[in-house]
C-alpha cells in the first residue's frame, strides 16, 4: 500500500472512529482517537507534503473485527503498561505459559476506550478506569489520566536546543498519568508496574534507529545494550559506535527484533532518521535522576531480576513464532521506573515526539547538535 497522507489517514480514521484533530489545516497537526485509548494515531508537520508520519493498521481497522490477542490499529504515542513478560505480567493470565500463543494486551489497553475529559485547539484530556490482574494473580485498581499536546516549533526548539529554522517540523507530549485507585500499596513482592509509551514507524529499508547511551566501564555500569530479546543480532542490524556513545539498530520491518538499555547506560531521548521519508525523529521523556524501586523487567520468562528491565526499547517487526506479523513497523519505546504506589498515589510519565523534514542540510545540523552524528555517517551503517 502506498504512503497516505495526513489528509487522507485522518479521512480514512473519520470514516470508522471518532476523530480529534488538534491544530490548523496546512500547519502542524495531530490526529488523536478515545476509542483508542486517547492514543495519537499520526502527525504532520503540514505544508505540500502533508506526510503522515505513522503507521497505521488500515486493514483491521477497515475489518472492524476484534482480534483475541491484540487489536494493533497503529499510532505514534500509544499507552501501555510494563511488565510484558515474567511472574509480574499483565500481559500473560495467571499461570499461563510464557509463549506468543497465549499471550494478550489487556483489553484498558487494546479495545476500550477513554473518556474524553477536556478539548482545546492545542490540547485534548482522557481518563479511565480499570483493574488488572498480572501473572502472579495480583489485581491492580487502577486510573488512567492522559493529556496530549501539539507542541510549536518554539517549544520543539527549547526541548532540543537546537534551530529549526526552516525546517516543517511537528511536535507532540503526552502527560501519561497512572493511580492507585485500591486500598492498600503496591509492593515488590506482588509485583509493580510501569508506565509505557510507544511510536509506531512506517518501516523503510534503511530506516536507522539512534540511542545515546552513557559511556563508562561494563563492570560498573553493565552491558551497553541488550539485544537478544529474540536472538542475537550481527552487524547487519545492530551496531554499537564506541567513540560517539551511539548504538544503530535497522527498523526496515523485516525481522523480529528488539533492544533496550538499561538505567545505568540510558539517556533521556531517542531517535531515527528515514532516508526514505526524509525525516528525522527525537523522541524524549522525563527520566528521573535516581530510581529506587527499579525498572519492571519485560523478558518473557519468570525472572530472578524482576526490577532490573530497561528503560526504553526499540522494537522492528518480523515473522513471529506462528509465522505471521504485526505490521511490518518499527517503534519507539520509553518506560516509567516501576511505581510502588500507596492509595491515591499517582506517577506521571511524560513522553514526547518531534519530526522534522526539509533541507538536508539543516537537517544534519539538527542530527549533529542532538546526537552528535551527521546524515552521512547515519547513512552508511546500514548501506
């Protein structure tokens, strides 16, 4: 299927679900659904173009069917939470085996919608209600509060203290709040959970993933990067640039595979540079300064280190184990620290977003201040 636009992904989006658009015609817009969760299915950053910069699902959607293990319909903010695998899960029902088979998304974070609580040209507010069970048989009362915002370009260069003059750009943050709504806390023992976000991306063959990382010796700070969430990966897809404290990872949507860094080698932002769309992406989020209950652990299998996880992921998409796919896409991923919260206590993971396209040039400028690397360089590690 060829690239929509803006303009007709949202037409297609209004055709099937409600719809909020945030922002004018012609500039910087969102496309934002409650059905789904509040999520924000696409952006643009306006003008001829008129790009859609996510991936989205139009086959299921088109279907209107509802899938048992999960209803992907795309987005490139969408919430969810952690733990995916291990004795903790939300992901996988109690006792059940840790295999794709049998795992499912929680239906707060797959089929039902959010409330709309509050609109305005730049702004919209959600909230719901739930509980949910892990894998150790522990029910979570719990309330989703979420605001999504369209950022300026002003705003857009403050966060990346860099210029983008001259450059269409959208911004977009998502305030993602989570409480406990129960009566007593939550402790390590019976699991605890995490807030996460992910972006979804169009896959390209030499879309290229950029995570900063923190430099310093493996025997304090620990692997660089874990890579083998689904087998190991050679340099075809997974580089690792010592001298610039980056890491490469392919997002071409065409194997099964995934990353993440830990909160001794993470850094506040990620991102991805597509030769094909010609756009780069930051993603950007509030990583605290010290975390004292850890991070919940994603690994499908029960775990001796249930609080040692990471903190942001990329994911590319591939054949799974029953042969088939999820999209073909690539995302992503930010993490909250794993919440331990009394009655009414609440945490706010704040997750954002900014595109950019135009001169190559300025571009690289931009590629340069933020991570340190020019387009070339990106370039060439997967050419």
């Amino acid at each position: 299927m060829a690239d929509k636009t803006f303009s007709q992904d949202v037409e297609f989006l209004q055709q099937h679900v409600d719809t909020i658009v945030l922002g004018e015609p012609g500039g910087p817009q969102i496309a934002v659904v409650p059905q789904y969760q509040g999520r924000t299915m696409t952006s643009t950053a306006g003008g001829p173009r008129d790009t859609s910069y996510a991936w989205i699902n139009y086959e299921l959607i088109e279907s209107g069917k509802k899938v048992p293990q999960i209803n992907l319909y795309g987005g490139e903010d969408r919430f969810w939470l952690s733990p995916e695998g291990g004795q903790f899960s939300v992901f996988f029902d109690p006792g059940a085996p840790m295999d794709f088979a049998v795992w499912r998304v929680p239906d707060i974070l797959d089929t039902q919608p959010f409330e709309l609580t509050n609109k305005t040209e730049h702004s919209a507010s959600f909230q719901r209600q739930a509980s949910v069970a892990n894998h150790s048989n522990y029910e979570f009362q719990i309330q989703f509060d979420r605001t999504v915002d369209l950022l300026n370009t002003q705003d857009c260069e403050k966060h990346l203290d860099a210029s983008l003059d001259g450059l269409s750009v959208v911004g977009h943050e998502s305030q993602n709040t989570l409480t406990n709504t129960g009566d007593e806390t939550w402790n390590e023992k019976t699991g605890l959970l995490g807030i996460w976000m992910l972006c979804m991306n169009k896959p390209s063959p030499k879309a290229t993933v950029i995570v900063p990382f923190r430099a310093g010796d493996a025997a304090e700070l620990g692997p660089i990067v874990n890579a083998d969430y689904f087998g190991k990966l050679d340099e075809s897809r997974l580089k690792i640039d010592q001298d610039r404290s980056l890491i490469y990872f392919l997002g071409d949507g065409q194997l099964r595979s995934k990353l993440g860094l830990t909160f001794s080698r993470v850094r506040s932002f990620l991102g991805s540079w597509d030769p094909a769309l010609e756009t780069l992406t930051v993603c950007q989020f509030n990583l605290p300064e010290s975390v004292e209950h850890g991070y919940t652990n994603n690994l499908w299998e029960i775990q001796d280190a249930p609080y040692d996880g990471d903190v942001i992921n990329s994911y590319n998409d591939g054949p799974n184990e029953s042969g088939g796919m999820l999209g073909p896409f690539f995302e992503l991923e930010t993490i909250s620290p794993a919440l331990k919260l009394a009655p009414q206590e609440n945490y706010c993971h704040i997750h954002r977003t900014i595109r950019m396209q135009g001169n190559r040039n300025k571009i690289n400028d931009v590629a340069n201040k933020v991570f340190g690397v020019g387009l070339d360089v990106i370039e060439q590690q997967f050419g």
